[in-house]
C-alpha cells in the first residue's frame, strides 16, 4: 500500500494530536479528512490557489492553526493576542 509521509514541526503537529485525542481517532485518521475534503474541493481555482500559496510559505512560517510556541509573545512571555483590530 503506497504511503504518504508529511514532515511537521512540533506546533504543527501539536494541535492535531489535540484534535485527533477530542474525536477519539489516530492522527492518520484527521490526515485522512484532511485530505479527503481537500479533493473533493480541488476542481475549485481557489483550492489550487491555495495549495501553491500553502508550498510557497511552508518553509519559514508556520500556519495560523498551529501552535504559536516560536511567537514574538511566547518569547515575550505573554499570551498571544487573538483580539480584533480596531478599526479608525
């Protein structure tokens, strides 16, 4: 059986851990949704779009869901801030 093997830094694979743990699944089993509903999608322009924006920044950021433990305000010893801009 062919496999895929997906390389992920610890604040990545740290909420799907989480995720899987919530649901009472393996992490191959969200891998598999993941991937799953990404096809089914993939006909979509925005989709692709997507996927080639995701392959372009990976290397030197880590996604918006993944945890935020290499953040300025980690360093800073603060919780991130999750609030609204204000707009003037």
């Amino acid at each position: 059986m062919p496999a895929i093997k997906i390389h992920l830094e610890d604040e990545e694979y740290a909420p799907i851990c989480r995720l899987a743990d919530q649901l009472h699944l393996s992490t191959e089993d969200i891998a598999y949704a993941a991937i799953n509903r990404l096809m089914m999608q993939s006909t979509d322009t925005e989709i692709r779009a997507d996927i080639r924006q995701t392959h372009a920044w990976r290397g030197s950021n880590l996604p918006r869901w993944g945890d935020s433990a290499r953040s300025v305000h980690a360093y800073e010893g603060k919780a991130d801030d999750h609030s609204v801009p204000h707009e003037n």
